[in-house]
C-alpha cells in the first residue's frame, strides 16, 4: 500500500479530442465574432442567462473560463501582475484581477484574442467582488451594465415569490435587448435553446453520475473539468447538446474494458472548491500517487446544480430560467451546500472528502473551515482542508500541500488497517 | 532481534534513531545543509556509532520530514505528521493531541488509541510561531536561541508581540529593545505569541486532556511553561521530545517487520 508511480492521466480520447476542438472553435469564433461586429455579451458561469441573449444573436464570454483556461496554460501571472500594477490588491480576486489585467493588453490570450463587451450581464450578484468588476468594465467600455439580482437561496426549494421577482426582471432584460438589437424575442428560438440546454444537462447528469459506480470509471473534479466547458459556455448550443453523448459512450467503453481512471482505486473522494488551475496537473498527481479518486464534487456544479433534478424547461423558459439561475451552486446557503456534501459522500461511497480553498476568494471560500470542522466532528468524515489559488501560482506551495496530502491519506490508509507506509517516490 | 532506523530530515536539523526490539539502542542530532543526502548519510552513521553496530545490521530504514524522499538508503517514507503521532503514543501512550513546534512548523495533531492520525492542522505558508521564530528573536536580543527559555521565566511584564510575521516580529522586538524593556519581559512576551498561535491550531483539531509536546521547541522550558498555564494542565514532554519523529518512523519500520509499536 501507498504511493505508486505517476503515469500520464487517462481521458476519454475521442471526447477529450473533441472538447479541445470545441474549445478552439469557440476562441476562433469570439475573433470572428468581434471582426463581423457580432455582439459580445459578458456573463458570469453561475446562474448565467445565456439561452435568452444567444435568442438574440449574441456571441457570450464567461471572463471566469477564459481567466481559468489562462491559469491552465500558465499564462495567469502576467495579468494579474498587470492588474496589480493598476492598484487591485493582493487578495482581490484572481479572475478580476486575470481579466482586468487581459483587458489592458487587449484580450490577447494564448489561444486566442478575447474581444470586449457590448454588454455585462450580471447574472451572478452574491459577490460583492463580481459587482465591482463589471462596474469597472463598464466604465471602462461604456457598454451597458444588466444587474440580475438574484436573492440567496435559503430553503431547498426556490419560492414562488422568488421565481416572480427573477421573471419580472427576465422581462425587463428581455425588453432592453430588444430596444438594443432591435429585435423581438424570438420564442421559439429560445424554446429551441432551452432544448438544447435540457439535453446537454441531461447527458452531463448521467456522467456525473457514473461516479457512484466501484470503481468510479470517472474523475469527477480533475477530469470533469474537462467536459465541463461545453455546458458552461456552450450550453444551448446543437453542438453541446451532442457533445456528452460521445463522453457516456466512452465512460461505457471504459466499464466493458476496465480501463479506469486510476490503475487500483484505493480512495474514494468528494471535492470542494475550486481547483489551484496553475498547478493544475502537479496537484492532480498528489491524488493519483494514492489511487485516489474524486468520484463526486461540487465545482463542476457552478454552472448548474443539475444533478440534484433540475434541468431548463422549454415549456415554461422564463420560469425554469428563474429557477435555475436561483439553484446556482454558489447562491445556496451553506446548510444546503453542507447537505450537499452530505448527500455525495453517502451517494457516491466517498471515504473522504477533500476542501481546496481559495486564497483570493472569499465569496466561495469562507465557511468552508467551519465545512471541515462539521465534516469531521459531526459526521464523522475524515476531511482535509488545502488551500492555494485558483489564478495566482505564487499561493501554491508543492511542499506543504503534498506533506499535508500523504499525511491524510497515511491517516486513511491507517485506519483501514494497513500500515501507513510508502515506498520511497518523490 | 531486529533493529530498525529512523530518519527525521527536518528543515534544520537531522535526527536518527535506532530501535532494537522496540528499544532505543542509538540516536543522533545533527545541523542539516544543502546535501540532505550526504546530512542523512550521516545521521545513521552517528547513531550506529553510538549504539556500536554496523549499518548491515539495520532491517529497515524509514525516511522522514521534508527531506524524507532524501533518505535514499531508505525502505520507507512516512510523513513526520504520522511519525509524530505514533512517537508520542510509543513515550506516552494516554496522550490524544500532539503539539510538534519544529524549526519551520508547527502541528497540532488528534490521535486515536492506537497512535493513529485523526486530525490535524499546521501553520500555513508562514515560520511565525515556529522554531525560527524563536531563533530570530533570540538573534535580534544578542541571546543564543538555547538560554532564551529559562531567561523568559525571569520575566515581570511580559510585553505584547502582536505581529504574526517573523520578519516584522523582529522588528517588533528591536522597537522594544530601543524603548528600554526589559529583554527578559520581550522574550516571555515572544514566548506567548508563540503559544497563542500554537493554541488556534490545537483547537481546531480539539483539546484533549493529555497533550504531547514534541519537536525542538519543546526543549524550551520557556514555551513548556506558557503552554502549561494557558492550557490549565502539565503537557508531556520526555527528554527526547526532539526525536519523536525519528522514534515514529523506527516504530513505522518495526511494524513493517511484524512487530508491536505499543
């Protein structure tokens, strides 16, 4: 028992093959889109309108992916430090400062120049960080500024008087695009959109849920990420839609052949946060010395808590808009992303459940100590809180995060009753 | 009869212990530099010296602290916190909670019964309230770090440390030294910053009755004091508080060969 040697992380070949190309598409398209004067909505991931400004022929940016797909190619630092030098302090936001930075070079991104906006929705409100943001944008860019104000989600369920204020306020975004595109809101394009939407929920929701299987022939936080881009930014598209049908197919093909996603599945864990996307693959193989494997995890859910029975409806498209922008992962209170939590570790068979907090963020993050202390004192549930950034590479430390990692999974293996010992692997 | 070594390579000093059947036979504590290979190389031989055995003799070596993956000769590689944990249980079998104050760490860790790991907390991305700590402080007053300890029992006012920076710490002290406090009211005052820092991280895994501590820092009769009156009870420490890491790797290695740690 213990570490066993790094090999290359498997991923599905023919949908990670795909994604990449879906990936590169939409950057060429964000270009094309911005030379052909297309306008460019801005939005962020969690509860995001996007089926009804795609209705109105708009191309969307989430500056969060574009920010993370910056931090993954190690292309972050420079921005921030730009940001930086523009007077954001140290522990503003990585994705603020990551975007405000890009925007002082003119979106040049390594895959691609991400063109400005023409509008800022904030579909996400529960982050004082995030108002500020696209307040900054839009004086910076004079384009028009939507605030979307969603409250925050007190009960499991979203309340009536709570759909109504949202649609009341879809009407008026719906009538403002109208005044700006000159367009009226096409219903059935948006009935459309929303179909596709439902079906791309639909197949990521069977994914995710193939995690509960022995083993799990999915990594549900490191791989996840992933095929998480299609339904964040592409969702109402024919291609998104499309897209998680090859993903179930080849987690299929791996159950028939046995080919999992590490060689022996020795932990079982559920994952909270954001990942450290600089160091991305460095912590990832800290998981997979151990045979550990994230079977369930929160993250890939900020786009849409859809495995927990909500998909859009294009029978009633304001209302299930409402609804799921009111079920965005980070707008519900902690005891319902406690229970959660709760509800993966017992569904899924998790042995432990591992917490990455983000020094910079404090709108996701805070809680989460209290998260570990609940875990661990009363359920029981042996739990390991890291924390290093999701942007900035100066907050990873190597060294502590992975003494801090072998020590929990020592303890784990300890108390199955194997001897806590490793053979010597750096 | 078999005699397992333990490896401790921590961030200022390495130490080595040998256990034979369970018994301490050999140990040794050496200042660590740039070759931890060669510092590692060293410590095993230093103990095997003293205890007046050959290296062939050792079954199993086990590897442990930062520099764990640099016990080359080594079978073994235990992280210190797991090493911690089973050491103090082998020295004090009743303790829960083990407080280990290294040079660049502290860690506050929930055992079981068994010695095994429940929980744990470290300081973060920061040497404050560390062995280092210490060492700077003692610098900036002109005292070597060993005689700082018994000095700080002498003092009437303890002066506040408030900064949690060990950088800034220093500059905290020097600031007190030019306004004319006493150094012995400076060093207590050091010595409860410390302990307050190491307090946040016992709570967070839970205060239980019996509590260990282990590591250089527990060699200061300074921070056993402190630790003893805020925690309202008599910690542990044993005479080899400074190899418990060491002595919880030789036991992970006697383990491996079948045998009992209790």
């Amino acid at each position: 028992m213990g570490e066993t040697a790094t090999t290359e992380p498997g991923f599905l070949t023919t949908a990670r093959e795909r994604q990449r190309q879906m990936v590169e598409e939409y950057y060429a398209g964000l270009a094309d889109a911005g030379g052909a004067k297309k306008p460019i909505a801005y939005m962020f991931v969690g509860g995001n309108l996007t089926e009804i400004v795609r209705s109105f022929g708009y191309e969307v940016v989430f500056p969060e992916i574009v920010a993370l797909n910056c931090a993954i190619k190690h292309a972050s630092l420079p921005n921030i430090l730009n940001a930086e030098s523009q007077g954001y302090g140290l522990d503003v936001c990585g994705y603020v400062k990551n975007d405000l930075g890009l925007q002082e070079i003119g979106g040049q991104t390594p895959f691609g120049r991400v063109p400005p906006p023409d509008l800022l929705v904030c579909s996400f409100s529960g982050c004082y960080i995030y108002v500020k943001w696209w307040e900054a944008l839009a004086e910076k860019y004079g384009c028009p500024l939507v605030m979307f104000d969603v409250p925050y989600m007190r009960d499991a369920l979203p309340q009536p008087e709570d759909i109504q204020y949202l649609v009341a306020q879809l009407h008026e975004f719906v009538a403002l695009l109208e005044k700006t595109t000159g367009r009226s809101l096409d219903l059935a394009e948006l009935r459309r959109t929303l179909a596709n939407s439902r079906q791309a929920e639909q197949g990521w929701v069977d994914y995710l849920a193939s995690g509960r299987r022995h083993p799990s022939p999915i990594e549900a936080y490191f791989e996840a990420v992933f095929y998480m881009f299609p339904i964040n930014v592409l969702r109402g598209t024919k291609a998104a839609a499309e897209f998680y049908a090859t993903v179930n197919a080849e987690v299929d093909e791996r159950v028939r052949t046995g080919r999992y996603p590490v060689p022996e599945e020795k932990f079982r864990l559920v994952v909270e946060g954001v990942p450290p996307y600089p160091s991305y693959r460095t912590f990832w193989d800290f998981f997979r010395k151990w045979g550990a494997v994230s079977v369930a995890a929160t993250y890939p859910k900020v786009g849409g808590l859809f495995d927990r029975g909500f998909l859009h409806d294009p029978a009633r498209p304001m209302e299930s808009i409402a609804e799921y922008s009111l079920g965005a992962y980070v707008n519900q209170s902690w005891p319902l992303r406690r229970k959660i939590i709760e509800d993966y570790v017992r569904e899924f068979g998790a042995d432990a459940v591992l917490i990455h907090g983000i020094k910079s963020c404090r709108s996701f993050t805070a809680g989460q100590g209290d998260l570990r202390d609940w875990l661990i004192h009363d359920l029981g549930v042996p739990t390991l809180y890291i924390e290093s950034d999701h942007e900035d590479p100066r907050y990873f430390a190597p060294a502590q995060i992975k003494n801090r990692m072998d020590a929990f999974f020592e303890s784990l293996q300890q108390r199955r009753g194997a001897s806590a010992i490793a053979t010597v692997t750096a | 009869m078999t005699l397992v070594a333990g490896v401790d390579l921590g961030s200022t000093t390495a130490k080595c212990v040998l256990l034979e059947d369970g018994k301490l036979i050999g140990k040794s504590l050496s200042p660590v530099g740039v070759e931890l290979v060669k510092d590692a190389d060293r410590a095993l031989e230093r103990a095997l010296v003293e205890a007046g055995r050959e290296r062939s003799e050792v079954s199993v070596v086990t590897g442990t602290g930062y520099g764990r993956f640099k016990v080359t000769f080594g079978q073994l590689t235990v992280t210190e916190i797991g090493c911690h944990a089973k050491g103090a249980h082998f020295l004090f079998p009743g303790t829960r909670v083990v407080l280990d104050i290294g040079g660049q760490d502290t860690k506050a860790i929930k055992i079981n019964e068994k010695g095994e790991v429940i929980d744990f907390a470290m300081n973060d991305k920061c040497a404050a309230g560390t062995g280092r700590f210490l060492d700077v402080c003692a610098g900036a007053l002109g005292y070597d770090v060993n005689e700082i300890g018994t000095l700080s029992l002498g003092a009437r006012h303890p002066v506040k440390v408030t900064n949690t920076c060990t950088v800034f710490a220093e500059s905290e002290v020097t600031s007190y030294v030019s306004r004319g406090k006493d150094p012995k009211d400076i060093l207590a005052g050091l010595h409860i910053s410390i302990v307050n820092r190491s307090l946040s991280l016992l709570q967070r895994v839970g205060i239980e009755p019996e509590v260990t501590f282990t590591g250089g820092v527990s060699r200061n009769e300074g921070m056993v004091r402190t630790l003893d009156r805020r925690l309202g009870l008599r910690v542990n420490v044993n005479p080899l508080s400074q190899y418990v890491g060491a002595i919880g790797a030789a036991l992970f290695g006697h383990e491996r060969l079948g045998g009992s740690a209790a």
